[in-house]
C-alpha cells in the first residue's frame, strides 16, 4: 500500500474515482427501515397485551372453606359470615395507616366495583382491617368515603381485637399477615380472596396487578352461574 507521503505530485493529484453516494435513495431506505421497525414493535406489543388480558377456564376449585366471622362494617353495622351467604365475594386485607401496598389495593378494588356496578347485590367486595384497634367503624368509613366506595357493594370490616382479626386472616383465608415491631405497621399478603356463593374460596389473585382484573371479572361471573348457597 502506498503511503500519500510517498506519492509523486502527478500521483497524489489524480482523483480518487468512488461511487457516488444517491442520498434520496439512502433516505428512503432508511426510513423504510424504521418503519418495518415500528411496525414489528408494535405488533410484538399487541401480541405481549392481548396474552395479558387472555383469561383462563381453568376450573376453579373449592380450596377451603371461608372461615365463620362476626364484625362490623363503616356504618357500624353487624356482618358475619351468614350475610353473606347466597353471594359470591372478593375479599382483601388493608389497614388505613398503611403507607405501601394498601392504596393501591384500594384502588383495585374501587376499579372492580366500578365494573360490577350492573350486578346488583350479587356481588360483594369485602375489605378486612388488620388493624382493628385502630380502624374503628369511623376511621374506616372516612377511608371509605375517600375512595368513593359504595357502602352497599363494598364493605370495610373490622371489630376483634387484632390477635384474632390476624389468626381469621392466616387460619382462615390462608393469608399471611405478621406485625413488625411498628405498632403502625405489618406485612401482609397483597392477594385477593375469591369466596363463591356456598362459601368456599375458589381463587385467588395479585392484587397489585392490573392484568389480574380481566380474569377476576371473568371467574365471578362463572361462579355466578353456579348453583347457590342457602
């Protein structure tokens, strides 16, 4: 290979013959690049979406039977296990204090009454205080009322002292709940708890999952069309 110091004069300036470079041509092929790009990606998000929301017919069995409780709700009002029977329920746990998981359940759970609306009062959402010391009738009818719940569909229940509310949570729906050393604070499980109409758990579900709604809303209505309890 020859150097460009080392070339003589008539050497050096001959032009170099290259192919010219068609920048149009470039261009669009450039951008018809992008485009299959975008076209690809876009597709591959649809696919990932659509297998979100798919749901499942999976059967949905009797798990264990929802434990036999007596509490109160935010109007103050009696609720055991009895009222609702002949329903098919979605439970969860919370406390008001919460500063992790607990809005965000909420808020699930406000999402679902919303799709529920036309049910009438077949349908209960439940949500149980692990907190019960604490989360008197009116702190959780204030909670309540912060997120728009409807005290007829959706009910907040506390009322034992918090050693028995946390042994019907993990001896009775299977969930775990524990304390922490903070007065104010526990671990708990983030799962919803589907209880079909004869009272028996049939399911359960992230419920800090968005994509978790499609198959609640799906399996509540198979239950539905189950034979019910008395």
């Amino acid at each position: 290979m020859i150097r460009a110091m080392d070339a003589t004069p008539a050497e050096a300036s001959v032009p170099e013959h290259r192919p010219r470079l068609d920048v149009r041509r470039s261009g669009r092929a450039v951008t018809a690049t992008v485009a299959v790009v975008l076209i690809v990606a876009a597709a591959v998000w649809a696919l990932r979406a659509s297998s979100r929301a798919r749901v499942s017919d999976q059967p949905l069995a009797a798990v264990a039977e929802a434990p036999e409780f007596s509490l109160r709700d935010q109007a103050g009002r009696d609720v055991s296990n009895a009222d609702l029977a002949g329903k098919v329920w979605l439970a969860d746990f919370i406390f008001t204090r919460c500063a992790g998981p607990c809005p965000m359940l909420t808020l699930r759970m406000k999402s679902l009454q919303l799709s529920l609306s036309d049910l009438g009062d077949e349908v209960k959402l439940v949500s149980f205080s692990i907190d019960p010391e604490f989360d008197s009738p009116a702190v959780l009818r204030r909670y309540a009322d912060r997120f728009g719940a409807d005290g007829d569909r959706w009910l907040f229940l506390t009322g034992i002292e918090k050693a028995a509310m946390h042994a019907l949570v993990k001896d009775g729906f299977l969930q775990a709940v524990a304390e922490t050393g903070d007065s104010e604070r526990y671990v708990h499980s983030t799962r919803f708890v589907l209880v079909d109409r004869n009272g028996w758990i049939r399911a359960w579900y992230d419920g800090l999952e968005a994509e978790s709604k499609p198959q609640i809303l799906h399996d509540i209505e198979r239950l539905l069309g189950e034979p019910g309890g008395s």
